[in-house]
C-alpha cells in the first residue's frame, strides 16, 4: 500500500484493523446467487493458481 501512495497513517490503521478484528461465522449465499455456483476457498484458488505466481 505504501508503494501504491497511500499515506502511512492509514496503512497502519488498516494493518493494525485487520489484526483486532474478531473473525465472522457470517456465511451468505451471494457468489453462488450471482456466479452460479458456489464459492470457493481461498486456499484452493492459490493452490490452482500457484504456477501464476512462480
């Protein structure tokens, strides 16, 4: 974020955010309703994608 310009205030309050905020058991059913099928993990989109980033 830094490199993108954002100013370091910000990126630190958005860092320091991130870390406290309490996890969700909020599941919805809005990607499968709008994409017709149903979401999936983020583990399984790096595992698929991997090669992209080596």
């Amino acid at each position: 974020m830094l490199a993108d310009g954002r100013p370091e205030p910000l990126v630190e309050a958005l860092i320091a955010a991130s870390v406290r905020r309490p996890e969700s058991p909020l599941v919805t059913d809005h990607v499968e309703r709008l994409a017709g099928h149903p979401a999936g993990t983020f583990a399984r989109w790096a595992i698929d994608h991997a090669p992209e980033f080596t």
